[in-house]
C-alpha cells in the first residue's frame, strides 16, 4: 500500500559511487509534498541524491519505509542532518528574540494543534533567527535512528548560501527554489533582505502573478531585476516560458555537482538537484 504513495521522480547516481568513501553522510531534506534523500562525502561531493513526490506529504511510516532500503540501511553514516523545508517558518531579528519566546512565536502565528516540536536556527550573516516546526513523530524517529542528528530550516541555509555566492548580485535579486506546488522565494532589494518564504500555487498563473505582485509590493524594476531559477522546472514547462515574457534577467542556475549525463531514473537536466546541493553545502 505504502508504495503507491511514493513517487521516485529523478535522482542522481555518481560515477564514482561504487569507490565512495567509507565516511558518508546523509541528508533527509523534505517539503509539503517532497522527500530529497543526499548521500554525500566528507567534502560535500554528492554520492547519491533521489527525490519523491509525497501526495500527501512525508509521515513517519514513509520515512522509515524508504530509510530500510538497502541502499540506506546498509550504509553507516557520520553525519546525518534534517532539513525541514515546509512553509511554517518566521524570520526574526536576532535583538528582538529570546529563544525560550520560539514555542509562543510559533503558537501564535501557526496555533498550537500540530504536533511539532518549535526549533530556531541562528542565521547569523543576516543577523536573523528562524523559528519554525518538524513533525514531532518524524524528528523522534530520525533522532532515535541516528541520535546525533542536526536539523536545519531550507530557508536559513538558503540564505548562508545567498550570503557566501550571491552577494554581487544583491542590489536587486530574486532566487526562485521549484519543489512540488511550492516555490521558496528570496528577495534582495539594496542589498536588504524584503522577503524569504516558500507559497503555494496550483496553476502556471498563480504562480507568476504571485511573484510579478511581491516584486511590485516591494517597488522593484523588473527591468533591474535578477532571477535565479532552479529546482523542480522544466525549461518546456509553461511556467517557465510564461515567466521569461515578464523578468528579462532570469537563468536557470545549474549545478556546478552534477553531470546531466550521469543522472539516472528520468533525465533531467542539473538545475534540478540545484537547491538540494547548495543547501547541503551549508549544513
């Protein structure tokens, strides 16, 4: 029954897994409706990464299901870390907040009848503390699995990532993450961080005029703006070609890890294990 509700959409595979080292690590990163699994080495090059659609989203019992397989349950890992990647996240400043006020932030703003353990992830390089939640049952699960366990939020490693490669850039900037029915959007105006949340759209159009009325919100030039796009979009997709006709300075961002060539199950192209692998480079 389980397997019904699992999806495999792509993955990648290195050439040199079957050399890898005996020191791995392992990511267990998910969204409202994905799961991207990374083993990578000491130094951060991807040994393996496969990603699922999760139709009604990650529970334990799925987690644990895929975790058995071989590929995973016959690997000892060094490190293990959780990304969570869900929509449940405020951005705070780091002088205004106490971390023993996390668990009334949360309350307040999402309510207090989901089972979520409230964590806070200190992004020190925008002078922000993230507060957000992880499935109680998921965290117990993987913390019992692999009792040193680190767990971060998407968006605060996003935003070290944004911090390390884009600074160039942050004048006016706009790095667009696709995940399924979810973009996470990072919006950089004077160098000023204006807005960093994942939102949901259902249709292509949803999608664009979300972002065209947060750029005009904010009072960008979309003539002046950069984009950076990557993640679970197909460049033939209409969602892509509908927002080229309104960001003149829009690119894919591919991945500087990964070979098209050596992606296995479907072919996809490397922008799609972008956000996976810049992230990962930041836990």
């Amino acid at each position: 029954m389980i397997k019904h509700l699992i999806q495999p959409v792509f993955g990648y595979t290195s050439d040199a897994a079957t050399n890898a080292a005996d020191r791995l690590n392992l990511c267990v990163e998910y969204g409202e409706h994905y799961l991207t699994l990374s083993v990578y080495t000491a130094d951060k090059s991807p040994v393996s990464i496969e990603t699922y659609v999760l139709k009604e989203g990650l529970d334990v019992y799925t987690l644990e299901y895929i975790l058995q397989m071989d590929h995973y349950s016959e690997k000892s890992f060094d490190e293990v870390t959780l990304i969570v990647n869900t929509p449940d996240v405020s951005l705070i400043p780091e002088k205004f907040h106490k971390d023993h006020l996390s668990q009334t932030i949360y309350n307040t703003l999402h309510g207090d009848l989901q089972v979520a353990d409230v964590l806070t992830d200190h992004v020190s390089q925008w002078e922000l503390d993230a507060v957000y939640g992880v499935d109680k049952s998921i965290l117990n699960y993987l913390t019992h699995q692999y009792p040193s366990l680190k767990t971060k939020h998407f968006i605060s490693l996003a935003l070290i990532s944004l911090f390390r490669n884009n600074l160039e850039n942050l004048d006016s900037f706009i790095k667009i993450y696709f995940s399924q029915s979810y973009m996470t959007v990072i919006l950089v105006k004077g160098a000023q961080l204006q807005f960093a949340q994942s939102i949901y759209y259902e249709t292509t159009e949803d999608a664009v005029y979300q972002l065209l009325n947060l750029v005009a919100r904010h009072h960008m030039d979309l003539k002046q703006l950069k984009a950076q796009v990557s993640g679970h979009i197909d460049e033939d997709s209409a969602t892509w070609k509908e927002l080229r006709k309104y960001l003149l300075d829009i690119s894919l961002e591919p991945s500087l890890s990964i070979q098209n060539e050596s992606s296995d199950r479907n072919t996809v192209s490397s922008h799609f294990f972008t956000p996976h692998l810049q992230v990962l480079q930041c836990v």
